[in-house]
C-alpha cells in the first residue's frame, strides 16, 4: 500500500495503548516512584489516575448507597511542551500525542520508548489488547453537499430539508485480519472558521492481544499504520484529501 503523507494532516491527537490484566494496588505507588525515570525522558509534570467510585444498594424498596471513595490506579506524566501525555495505570498504558503531528515513525518511537519505561517499572505484564485512535478535525465548506467531501456522512432524505445544526454519529465495523474492530465518530463542533463547517472525525481500531507474545506486541501495532490509512482515505473524498495539501 502507497504511504499516505499530507503536508498539514487533519490530526489533533494521536492514541496509542495496551490493556492488560489489572495489576496489584500495590504497584500504584511504583509509577509515581519512576518520576525520575520519566523526566530524564523529557516528561517533567505528573498527575495521579484515579477512579471515582460509588455503589448503590436497593433493599426492601429502599436506596442506599456507600461513601464515595477514589481509588488509585496510576500516574499520568506529560512532557515539557504539553504535546506528549503518557498514563502509566494498573489497567494499562496509554500514550497521547496532542496538537501538530509530523509522522507515524516519530509518533510511535516516541510511544515505544515510554512502553519500555512501563515495563521498567512494573516488570511482565500480560497484554489483553492493543488501541490506535486517531482523531482529526476537518472543515467542509458551507453550503457544499457532505458527500463531495466525506463519503460516510448521516443521509437525510433528498425531500426534507439538508441543513443539519447538530450531530453525533457513531459506527462499529469489525476489522477481519487482524481480527479486530473499527468504533468511527463524527461530531458536529460549533464552527471555527467563517464559512465552513467543523467535523469531529475519529477513527479508533482495537485488536486481541491475548496470543500475542510481548515481545512482538509492537510488530502488531505497526501493521495498523496501514490500515488506519486505509479506511481513513476511503472515508474521505479527493475533495477533502486534496484540502490538506493546499
């Protein structure tokens, strides 16, 4: 497949991570203790995960609930820039690149190095799945028709009225090899540029990790680049590919 390169890429933040078989709560403390092993990395400011929490009880018709208690689960670092966002959790690892984007391989040696920096701290885990997301912001021209630009779009009748004030559409399509699936949003955002209307265009691919070696776990990851491309494109008509070489 030919490499999709644009010179301004519609992305605002690109997503990488791992769940994995919870950790003990113990660990919790071990991510906050590695604050110095992320600085020399770049990640100088931190912040904990925690889990809000609040049990309801429905007894003889009665509702009662429990105290509100926050749990622990990890420590979020981010980087001097702001750009790079890194959540090391018992549940997993996350990695956000928000704002400019240059390329795939500079977005996932910087995910990999972290990844590493998780393993350090918390020593073998057991991956339960794999997450790419990309989410981009595109702008379609008012008064333009939103299929000469997006080729998956919410369809109204040609006999009542187009204009559309407010939207949210999610789809779930399975991916067969790997075997997988794709969760596509789009999301209506209140305009940011006269003339033309602001989409919300998010494409998230999951995939198994549970026979996956960790070891290889990052040769999996690389062969979504291409897919990823893939329906990205397809999604879009050349009308919109060409506005991000403009």
């Amino acid at each position: 497949m030919t490499r999709v390169r644009f010179k301004r890429p519609p992305i605002t933040e690109a997503i990488v991570g791992v769940s994995i078989i919870q950790l003990p709560p113990e660990l919790v403390a071990m991510f906050d203790a590695g604050k110095t092993r992320l600085s020399d990395l770049g990640y100088t400011q931190s912040a904990p995960i925690s889990q809000h929490q609040i049990q309801f009880k429905l007894e003889n018709g009665k509702l009662s609930s429990s105290p509100d208690s926050d749990e622990l689960l990890g420590t979020r670092f981010i980087s001097a820039s702001g750009k790079h966002v890194a959540q090391f959790s018992r549940t997993g690892f996350i990695f956000n690149q928000i704002g400019e984007y240059s390329t795939w391989e500079e977005f996932t040696s910087e995910a990999k190095s972290l990844w590493q920096a998780y393993l350090e701290i918390c020593g073998t885990v057991e991956a339960e799945s794999f997450q790419v997301r990309y989410i981009n912001k595109l702008f379609l021209p008012n008064g333009v028709p939103t299929e000469n630009n997006v080729r998956v779009y919410p369809f109204l009748p040609p006999d009542l009225p187009q204009d559309i004030i407010d939207s949210f559409m999610r789809i779930k399509l399975p991916i067969a090899q790997p075997l997988g699936s794709l969760t596509h949003q789009q999301i209506l955002l209140p305009p940011e540029r006269e003339g033309f209307q602001t989409l919300l265009f998010d494409n998230d691919f999951r995939f198994s990790a549970l026979q996956i070696p960790l070891g290889k776990l990052w040769e999996h990851i690389e062969k979504v680049r291409d897919i990823k491309d893939k329906y990205f494109v397809d999604f879009l008509t050349d009308n919109m590919k060409e506005s991000f070489n403009a």
